[in-house]
C-alpha cells in the first residue's frame, strides 16, 4: 500500500506543477523599476550585435 500513497502524492505534485505552468499569471509587477522595451530597434547597418 505503500507504493500506492507515494505514486499517489507523486501523481497530486506532478498535476499541481503542470496546472501551475497553464495558469494565466497573477503578478502584480509595481509600476516603477525596469519597463520591458517599447521602441523601436535600431535600422542602421553599422550597427551589429
């Protein structure tokens, strides 16, 4: 019976992961700090990265 409670628990946490990697996020990011890019990238040929 033992190994039906742990294949059960490891079942539970395996499920809880994944449905955590599907869920719409929740973050509530403060409006100060580091903003993701809103620009334009630079067009000029010189420039290489």
């Amino acid at each position: 019976m033992n190994i039906l409670r742990s294949f059960k628990e490891m079942m539970t946490y395996l499920t809880e992961a994944a449905g955590r990697m599907f869920v719409v996020s929740d973050d509530t990011y403060p409006s100060v700090g580091t903003q993701p890019f809103e620009g334009n990238p630079n067009k000029d040929p010189r420039w290489k990265h």
